[in-house]
C-alpha cells in the first residue's frame, strides 16, 4: 500500500471543529466509547468496516502530519486513533513526514510532560521498529537517532508503565539497526531504565534476551548483562520466578547458536570461522558469546563477594547460580557450526564453576540465614535440576533440598503457596490449544515438541518427586489448577521414563492421601493404566497402581471402587477367549497373555473389596471368567494368583469374614478347574485319535 498524499491545512480553528465532529462519528463507527480509546478496541468484523478503517487511519494519518505545528487537539486525538489500531499500520505508511511530526510532538509531549500523547507517540515508535526488523530494512540514520532517544529520554523521566513498557519493546527492537552503531546507546538507555523504573518482569526478560541475542557490540553485552543479573538480584524473593532467569539465559545462547546456523545455510558454507580481534561489522559467535556471558557472571559475582554483607553475598550467588545453569543448558542441548572443540572445553568449565558453587551454597545452607529460606532454596534447584542430573552431584546437594522440603511440611500454607507458583511458572510458557475434559476439570495435550522439552521435563521431575511425599498436605485447588494440568500429559506418553514415572507415582500418592479429587480421577486414571499395558506398563506395574488405586477408593466411597472395578471386567471381556490359543509361547497371539495377565489384576481386587458388599459379586464373576479360559496353562496361571490371594500369601490377605467366604469358594472354583482340566485332556486325546 502506498503512503498517503499530504493535504494542506486550512484554518486551524475551523478545522479543529470539523475533526471533533469526524472523530465522534468514526468512534461510533468502529463502536469505540467516549473515554475508552486506550483500552481494547474492538476489530473490524466485515470488509467493509475493514474498508472503512483504512480511509479512517490514512485520513487521521494525513490530518496529523499537516497539523502537528498548528494545532494540539488535532494530533493528539488522531494520535490516539493511529495508536489504539497499530496493528493496521503498513510499513510505507511510516514516512519521513510522519516521523519528523512525531518527533516535533515527541520534544513537545515530552517537555510538559503529556503522558496520554507520549503513551501513544511510543506506540507509533515501537511499531515502526518492528515493522522494520520484519522486513530487514534499515532506516535512515538521522531519524533512528532521533526516535532512539526520544524513547530514551521518556524512560528517564516519564514514569508510566504504557510509555515504559512502549520504550522497552521499541529499544530492543532497535538492537543491531545502523550496523550496530546505537547498540552501546540502547544498552545504557535500558540499563538506566533497569535500576530506577523497569516495566513489567517478562517484558525486560524479553527485551534483555533480543538484545543480547542480537548485538554483537562487547562493552553493550556486557553492561546490560550485568544489568540484567543486579535487577534479578535486588528482586525480594525469587521462588516461583526464578525460571524466568534461567530460561532468557538460556535463550540468549540458544538463539545465538540457531542464527549462526541460519546464516550459514543462508550463505550455503558448512562451516564459520571466529576470528578473534575487533573488526567493524564482525559477528559475535556463539562460542565468543558463551564466554563473555560466563566470565561477566563470575566478574560480577565476585564483586558481590567484596562488596556486599553475608546475606547479600549469598543472594548475588544465587542469582549467579541461575544464570549459569540456563547458559550451560544452552550448551549441552546446542552445538554451533565449526565449533565443537571450543565448544566442548566452555562447556567443561562451567559445569566444573556451577559445581563449585553448589557445593559452596550447600555448605554455607548448614547455617541458619532467616534472609534465605526454603522456597529460595527450592527454587534454585528446580531450575538447575536440568544440569544437576548430568553432573557428578552429591549428598550434600539431596540433603539440603531434603531438609528445605522437611521446613515447607511444618508450614502447609507456605507450602501450598510455593508448590502453585512453581507448577504454574513451569507450564506458563505454553498455551494449550487442544484439551481433555476430566468431569469439570479441563487437561492439556501437549504437542510433541512441547512435551518432549528437556528443560520442561527436568523441572517437572523434580517437583513431582518433591512434591508426592507432601501431596496429604497439598491443597484440593492446588492439584486441581497447577499441579494435574502439567502432570496429565505424562501419564500417556513415554517420551521420558523418569517422568513418566513420577507422574504415575504422584497420582497414586493422591489416591493414597485420599483427597477429594482422587474420586474424579478414578474412572479416567483405571482407563490410562489399563489402555497403557503393556506397550507403557509392565504387569507389575498395572497390578501395584490397580490395586492400590482400589484400596484407596474402598476406605472412601466401596460403589465408586467396584465401578472402578468394572472397567477391568469390560477390557477383559473385550479380549474374546475363543481367540486364545492352546499354548502361552506363540508370538503372534497378544490377546491371551494380555488377557490373562488383567485376570490376575482383577484377582488382586479381591483383598480391598474383601470387606464390602461387593465382595460376593466379584468372587462370582471370576468364577464365570476363570471356568471360561479355554487355555489350560492360563487357567493355571490365574488359579495360581487366585490362591496367593486367598491365602495371603503374597503380602496382605483378605479380611476375615472374606476370608471365610473366599476359602469356601475357591475349593469350589478348583474342583470346577480341575474337572474342566480332565475334559480337556479327554478332548485332546479324541482330537489325537
């Protein structure tokens, strides 16, 4: 689309009076309210308002630029009309009049200040930015200048959260533009703006990481970096968002080692060659990168060791601790172009740093420190778990994780509090576009590349493994918002054995802590284990998660335990015996060994519902199961796990009032086998002659 044509004003008074009149009727138009243009406006719903908005914005565009010397209602209205639709606003639409008009009203917003006019302005501003980085093109040097530090001077002196939050996005945005040549501007601009009025976390996360992805000017990396780990440091508590640290740490790296990629596939060279020594338009590697971020973190940490007291020393480590650990995940899960063996000694030396770290927090945890609690420590290992399982790590590491959890039982409410924050900081980062509904309960599916993120993963098992020896403790809201939605998706998948483990662990530390929700999870849980065996599950495993599923139901509601118990019964009856063939070690029949090994699950059932009512009607449709089983050596195999059941011979028995029935009836069930045995062997010697 081409830019719009300029008109020329005419009488400032008169036309100030034509707009007002304009503007009411296009807000009523579009159906925006008086006194809500800054808030969500609502979008154009057919083409012709589609249509419609495109005269509108080219017209208000028009009206600001030959009116932004003469008048102050007429751009600031058209203005808030530009601003509140950016998302409509093509890159040619930005010409240098435009500019040059927004900058005059910047210089004079600014010098009042109008915050309203700025929060618009940097609106405007950080859209350009971006609509430049989209297309790759670069802007004249005079007019970055000016709206660089235009934004720049907002951030030291407005303090707004849209206008901040505007500066920060369009800065970053910034990073690289000109050659480079603002990049040590835009670093003391945000570095400033980071230690008097910062915006909102996730966006300085952001904006940080593009920037130290992007740049490849030293003294700039550095200065914001260091910037970056003081504003992480000077936050009150760390706890449930201290992911966020390890994780732009980790992007930065990760982002550094993809672009180099790209632009070698780009230029179609295998290999790019880091060549040491300052040179104008170089590009920073990766490797270069890695370094210079490790070695800033050790600068600044030991800066913290002289300078400050015991407890803001301790804080300085931590934070060390967690920016390290998201650069050297970067580094096992990321290799660069041309640059294995570098690679493989920075990786090396920081695993041989973070250690020592650890094991100087652990022993410095053996002293009390009221400024550093148990959700500090918690969170710290959470994030590190990643590194910490490839590393030769330590009794030292296990007993201080072990003894901060043992503090957080004593304190349920603390604990409820930390275990939401942390299950919600480590599924934030996705949003769910496919779920399973659970009664009233809604479940994410993940996508496989979601699920099979290792650093997800690792966060994952270990609050799970925290997590189960406290789940009596936990709150019913807690497992029903944060903790289940992140543990459902690993219930199916295999995708990684230690968790898919830990989380079959932790739902059945909830059946075993009998909480209310065990009870809506009963039905779909007996689905998961029985639909997952035996591609998922072994048989000891099936049986063991069965049965105590079932002991957990009868203590609390014996009807919801026998429907559980029924869900066995239809996949068994599903699995026809008239397939079965006559002997157990014939590959390609799955149904009877399937069959038979559900049999002896349904058996165990018999020891939890021995005390209720149910009891009877189970004992009689075993009885009809087991007399059905046309293979021999299967029923061998169920009476088998039917006698060890009855007597007790495997661990707990029956109760005794079951016990009396259950003896009376297995003699029974063995006479009917052993005569069913006989005919067998009779038919088989006919079949013979």
């Amino acid at each position: 689309m081409n830019a719009p044509r300029r008109m020329s004003p005419s009488n400032v008074y008169l036309n100030e009076i034509c707009e007002r009149i304009r503007l009411g009727k296009v807000f009523e138009e579009l159906g925006i309210k008086e006194g809500e243009e800054n808030k969500s406006v609502p979008k154009p719903s057919d083409p012709e308002q589609v249509k419609f908005l495109g005269r509108t914005l080219s017209l208000s565009l028009l009206t600001l630029v030959d009116f932004a010397d003469d008048s102050a209602f007429i751009p600031a209205s058209n203005l808030l009309l530009l601003s509140a639709y950016h998302t409509h606003l093509p890159l040619s639409w930005f010409t240098s009049d435009l500019l040059s008009a927004t900058t005059h009203l910047g210089n004079g917003a600014l010098a009042v200040p109008d915050v309203g006019t700025l929060a618009s302005l940097t609106t405007l501003w950080s859209v350009w930015v971006r609509r430049l980085r989209i297309a790759g093109a670069e802007p004249k040097e005079r007019q970055i200048h000016e709206v660089v530090g235009l934004m720049r001077r907002c951030l030291e002196t407005v303090r707004d959260e849209r206008v901040t939050r505007n500066c920060w996005v369009g800065i970053g945005a910034c990073t690289g533009l000109a050659h480079g040549a603002l990049d040590s501007v835009l670093s003391t601009a945000l570095t400033h703006s980071l230690s008097s009025h910062p915006p909102d976390t996730p966006i300085v996360d952001a904006t940080v990481s593009h920037f130290l992805r992007i740049t490849n000017n030293k003294e700039a990396l550095e200065t914001l970096w260091r910037a970056h780990l003081t504003f992480w440091w000077r936050a009150t508590r760390l706890s449930a968002e201290a992911a966020r640290l390890t994780r732009a740490a980790e992007a930065v790296l990760a982002g550094r080692v993809k672009d180099e990629r790209e632009a070698c596939e780009k230029r179609g060279r295998k290999e790019v060659t880091e060549k040491p020594g300052k040179k104008e338009g170089r590009v920073m590697g990766p490797a270069d990168a890695m370094e210079l971020l490790f070695t800033t973190i050790e600068r600044w940490q030991e800066d913290g060791n002289r300078e400050e007291g015991n407890g803001d020393a301790r804080w300085k480590n931590t934070v060390a601790m967690l920016a390290a650990g998201g650069l050297i995940r970067a580094v096992q899960m990321n290799t660069p172009i041309g640059h294995a063996d570098r690679w493989r000694q920075l990786r090396e030396s920081s695993e041989d740093f973070l250690t020592k770290w650890l094991g100087n927090m652990d022993q410095s945890n053996s002293e009390e420190d009221d400024e550093f609690n148990d959700q500090d420590v918690l969170a710290i290992y959470v994030n590190l778990h990643f590194i910490t399982t490839r590393l030769s790590l330590f009794t030292a590491y296990k007993d201080t994780v072990a003894a901060a959890a043992a503090h957080l039982r004593d304190r349920p409410d603390e604990l409820n509090k930390w275990i939401s924050q942390a299950f919600h900081a480590c599924g934030m980062r996705f949003s769910h576009t496919h779920t399973l509904f659970i009664y009233k309960h809604a479940y994410p599916i993940l996508p496989h590349h979601l699920l099979t993120a290792p650093g997800h993963q690792h966060r994952l098992v270990f609050l799970l493994n925290l997590a189960e020896p406290l789940a009596k403790l936990l709150d019913d809201s807690v497992l029903e918002r944060d903790v289940l939605p992140l543990l459902y998706p690993y219930l199916t998948s295999s995708v990684n054995s230690e968790l898919f483990e830990s989380a079959h662990m932790f739902v059945l530390a909830v059946f075993a802590a009998k909480k209310p929700i065990a009870k809506e999870l009963s039905s779909v849980y007996a689905k998961i284990i029985i639909e997952g065996y035996p591609t998922l599950l072994t048989i000891d495993q099936l049986r063991t998660a069965y049965t105590s599923m079932i002991q957990s139901l009868v203590s609390t509601d014996d009807a919801l335990a026998w429907l559980t118990v029924q869900h066995l019964m239809l996949k068994i009856e599903s699995l026809s015996p008239s397939s079965s063939l006559e002997t157990l070690s014939d590959p390609d029949d799955r149904n009877l060994l399937v069959r038979s090994h559900l049999l002896i699950t349904l058996v165990d059932q018999l020891r939890p519902l021995s005390a209720v009512g149910f009891f009877r009607t189970l004992l009689a449709r075993i009885h009809e199961l087991v007399v059905a089983e046309p293979n021999s050596m299967a029923r061998q195999v169920v009476m088998k796990g039917v006698f060890e059941a009855i007597a007790g011979a495997s661990g707990e028995g029956l109760s005794e009032v079951g016990k009396v029935e259950g003896v009376k009836w297995f003699l029974n069930l063995n006479k009917e086998v052993e005569k069913k045995g006989a005919m067998d062997v009779i038919d088989s010697l006919r079949g013979g002659l």
